[in-house]
C-alpha cells in the first residue's frame, strides 16, 4: 500500500499541478509537451516493459537481465526527451524551458521504466525510496521557484526535471554494450514487441496525436480544458498504474472473478462522484482554484463519467495486454482508436468544445466495456479449452495391465 501511494503521488505530480495553477490557455500549452511525455511511456511500456513481462519466463537469464533491459530503456528515454525539446521549442520558444521540459520527459519515462522493473523483480517496497524523494524534490523545488516569482511554466518543467532526475537515480544503469542496444532489444523479441507495438500506435493515435490534431481548431485556451479532462482522471492513475506490474500478473480466475468486477466497479462510481462533487462544490460554488478548473466546472457530468469509465477500461486493459493474443488486443485497440477519434472529432465539429467533450467521455465508455468484454471471452474461451483437454485425456483408451502371477 505504500508503495503504491507514493508510486501514484510520483506519477501524478505533473498532471495535477497545472490543473491548480495554470490558466486555460498555459494549461494547453503544457498539455502539448506532456503528451510528446504520455506517447515516450506509451512506447517503453510497449518496447520494454510490457514485452519483458511476457517473455521473461521463456528466455535465459542472461537475455533477461537488467543489463538488457535498462540501456533499452534509458535509449528509448532519450529519444522521447529530444522529440520533447523540439516540441518544447515551437511551444514556448526560450531554450531554458524547453530543455528543461525535454530533460524532465527522458528522466520521467527513465524513472518509470526502471520503476516497473524493480517492482517486478524485487518487490513493491524496492522503488519506495525513489518515490518518496520524487515527491520531496519536486514540491521543493516548484514551492521555491513559486515563491521567487519565476515563471510558473519554467518552475513547473524545473520540478518535473530536477525530482524525476533525482528519482531515477536510486536505479543504477546497467552499462552500454553493442549487444544491449535498443535495436538488439527489439530484433530479440520482434514477435511480441510487434505485437505490443500495434497496440500502442493505435492507442497513441486515439488518444495522444488525434487531441494534437484538433487543437488548432480549438486554440490554447480550449485545447486545456479539453485536456483538463484527462487531468481530473488522475487518481485512476494514482490508483492504477503503481499497481500495473502487479495486475498483469494476476490470474484469469481473479481478474475475471465477481468480487473484483464488484470492486472495480465501486471505486469507479466513488471516484466519478468524488469528481463531480470537486467540481460542483469546491470548484464553482466556493470559487477555489480559479484557473482552468473553474472552466472545467462546467462539464462536472461528462468529466465525472469519464472517471468512470477510465478506471473500469484502464484495469481490463492492463489485464489484456498481459494475457490475450494478437487478434483480440488488435481487435480492442482498433475499436478504441476509432471511438477516440470519431467521437470527439465529430462532437467538436458539431457542438464546439462541450461536443469535444461529451465525444472524449463517450469514447471512454465504449472502450472501458470493450476491453471488459474481450478479457472474459477470453478467460470463458480458455476454460473451455482446459474442460475439453481434461475430457479428451480421459476418454483416451488405458493400457491394460496384466497381472503379475
């Protein structure tokens, strides 16, 4: 439980703080270099973690080792971190920010990746202290910088780079060889990465390049509260993802069972009234925050129904990324991909920024009750196939025996 608290608070800290002291139109702006973070993550989980966690138990030690793993991640961290600065300089342009966005985009993707590793090899409590000091730095350093008179957008990307660095630093790297490159990573485990791998480009282009697509449409100021969005779901993410090694490992029986359906489900309706009473009462009618969650206030229903439904379409999907087969995560992943573009898109063209709106919270659901669907189909199809196995084995004919005289 710890761990997963400081986990979530670590991975959160970016997302909310805008949603407490930006305005709209500074919100937007930080949203676009957040997501070049969100796609980086998206790809490591796909490329390294995901494909790790469902390979590990067929290949050698040595294969499977941290020295493969960590200077893949660390490549891919850098990568994401240059594609950050080159978006951080059309965003902001001045060079201090937007390096300091990109260096907090590799050290974050950087920090998770070995965070997830550490988890899966050692245990919940081996990534505690990492957490924690991600968490101390970070409020350090933005309280400091805030009470300077810096820049907010300038303090915001210093913390996310300072704490992350920071916190990606109790994970050792493993040294650099000719065999542990990016590229020898993925030639070694080409079927699953590729499998994994459509999957991402997929969710990627619903959920991270289709919302930079219709960004011109909207301008800065409505593009962060569209994203806001995304922010006010994030203690699905402080609930989830520190757990997400954890989950891909549970058993069908278990993840397909009553009570955790019964579970999900209730922290769900929790957390979805949780958000609409914020947004009602402490938001609009006290007039707390004025920033870009008071223009959010506006949209309390959809934003509360899409709480919901992320949580119950996060978990199932974690589930199926560890246990269904090609087909069925392509199957998931195109009809989510295609809600999450048509749905918003069209709400947009149609009824402006709340049809955006309404369209992203819809999306949400349609995809929750997909993923949801495809894993118990494929729990039920695999128990079929274990009740006809047992049958077949013992129909089979049996050796008689003779007695011994």
């Amino acid at each position: 439980m710890a761990s997963a608290g400081f986990g979530a608070i670590s991975n959160a800290l970016v997302a909310l703080t805008p949603l407490l002291i930006f305005k709209a139109e500074q919100a937007g702006e930080f949203a676009v270099v957040y997501l070049i973070f969100a796609l980086g993550w998206s790809l490591t989980l796909s490329i390294i973690c995901d494909a790790w966690v469902r390979v590990r138990g067929s290949m050698s030690l040595v294969e499977n080792s941290w020295e493969d793993y960590s200077p893949a991640a660390s490549q891919l961290a850098i990568i994401s971190g240059l594609i950050g600065l080159g978006a951080g300089m059309v965003v902001y342009g001045t060079t201090l920010t937007a390096v300091a966005a990109a260096v907090g985009i590799a050290a974050n993707v950087s920090r998770l990746g070995s965070r997830y590793y550490r988890v899966v090899s050692h245990g919940p409590g081996a990534v505690i202290a990492s957490d924690v000091a991600t968490i101390v730095v970070f409020l350090g350093v933005i309280l400091t910088l805030a009470s300077l008179k810096v820049d907010l957008v300038l303090a915001l990307a210093a913390a996310w780079a300072i704490s992350n660095v920071i916190g990606a630093g109790f994970y050792r790297p493993a040294r650099w060889s000719k065999s542990s490159h990016l590229d020898a990573w993925i030639r070694s485990r080409r079927h699953v990465v590729g499998i994994l791998l459509k999957d991402s480009i997929l969710m990627d282009a619903g959920a991270n390049l289709a919302p930079l697509a219709m960004m011109p449409l909207m301008g800065a100021s409505g593009f962060g509260i569209y994203r806001a969005v995304s922010s006010v779901a994030t203690p699905v993410q402080l609930l989830l993802d520190p757990l997400r090694p954890n989950i891909s490992q549970l058993p069908a029986s278990v993840v397909t069972g009553r009570k955790t359906f019964a579970a999900i489900a209730g922290a769900a309706l929790g957390m979805s009234a949780a958000a609409y009473a914020v947004l009602v009462i402490v938001i609009q009618r006290w007039g707390l925050f004025p920033g870009v969650l008071s223009d959010l206030a506006h949209f309390a229903i959809p934003c509360a129904l899409f709480v919901a439904a992320n949580l119950v379409g996060h978990f199932y999907y974690i589930c199926a990324r560890a246990r269904l087969n090609h087909r069925a995560i392509l199957t998931g992943r195109v009809f989510q991909t295609m809600v999450s573009v048509i749905f918003p898109f069209g709400g947009l063209l149609a009824f402006n920024l709340a049809g955006a709106i309404w369209g992203f919270a819809l999306a949400a659901v349609c995809s929750g009750t997909t993923w949801l669907i495809l894993v118990i189909w494929d729990s039920e199809l695999r128990s079929v196939a274990v009740q006809i196995d047992e049958s077949a084995r013992v129909a089979q004919p049996q050796p008689i025996v003779e007695p011994k005289p």
